[in-house]
C-alpha cells in the first residue's frame, strides 16, 4: 500500500519527500499513520529498484531537499499494481481507497472497470463483524446496542458502496 501510494503520487507530478509524507497522511493517515522509519527506506528500495529518480536541490536551510519523480519502469510498475491488485487491496477498505485514488491513471477502461468489478463481487458476499454458528449476524439479530450501530453502520456504507460501484461500472463500460 506504501508503495502504490508513492508511486501513485508521483505519478502525478514530482514531489520532496515530506510533501509525499503529507499527501499519503491525508489519504490513509488517520487509519494508518506513516512513519519516516517506513516511508523513506520504501523510497529508497523503490529508487535502487529504478523506479523513482532522485535528485538534490538546495533546502531553505543548509540540509538539500530530495526532489523524487517517477521514471519509465515505475510508471509500469504502478499500471501492474493497479491491473491486478492485490486481494488484500480488495477487500481492505483502506487499501482499496488506496487503489481508487489512482486507478484514474490506468488508461483502460475495462481494466478499471475490471478492478471494481472485483471489489463489488467482494461486497456481494455475506460478511459481519460477528458470527453465530458460522452464519453473520444481522443487526436485528442482536440485542446489543453499540453492535447493533455497527453493523447497521456497515451495512449502510455497503449499499452506498455497491451503488456506486455498479454506476461506475455501467459508465466505464458505455463506449468513450
């Protein structure tokens, strides 16, 4: 996920580290903080790996600041990633946002529509914070109040979620 979201930005325009840091807070920070400790080793795997080119300008203080841009090989690498997401990029809604905010770069409309199809399959399948004999539990099944908004709460993100995704699919398939 760290790494789709550094590639996915850069993919938009060149970027200082820290200003990368801030755009991948704002899209996953609250959930899933990143930490320096994480963010720049990615960065430098991804640039040793010829996916990111990096270059020195000078700071507004004496330390240089690390411009980073996307070369040719990792904007292949985020046209696979967005291809052929990981299940876990499915069916965690986190990562999934993740996969969404750049899936715009993808330039085939039937691989975009593709990846949603996925995530609504994955949406289409009974599924609760909770079981009873194997079976989910319903919110009118229980007497538990909080449990009772939870999956009330769900459930109502899940139907927003699935009309969404069969408009957006309905559209990518009609011709450009």
């Amino acid at each position: 996920m760290l790494e789709l979201s550094i590639l996915g930005f850069l993919a938009e325009e060149p970027l200082h580290g820290y200003e990368l840091k801030e755009r991948i807070k704002a899209l996953t920070g609250h959930v899933r903080p990143v930490s320096d400790g994480a963010l720049y080793p990615a960065i430098t795997r991804l640039v040793k790996a010829g996916k990111l080119d990096e270059r020195a300008e000078p700071g507004a203080s004496a330390a240089p600041r690390r411009t980073l841009s996307l070369t040719g090989l990792g904007r292949e690498e985020l046209l696979e990633r967005l291809r052929h997401p990981k299940q876990a990029e499915i069916t965690d809604q986190v990562r999934f946002n993740t996969v969404l905010a750049f899936l715009r770069h993808l330039p085939d409309r039937r691989e975009q529509a593709a990846v949603l199809r996925r995530r609504l399959e994955f949406l289409r399948t009974p599924a609760s914070f909770f079981y009873d004999g194997g079976e989910p539990v319903r919110a009118e099944e229980t007497d538990d109040l909080f449990r009772q908004g939870m999956l009330r709460v769900a459930r109502a993100t899940g139907q927003a979620e699935r009309a969404w995704l069969a408009e957006a699919i309905e559209r990518l398939d009609q011709p450009s």
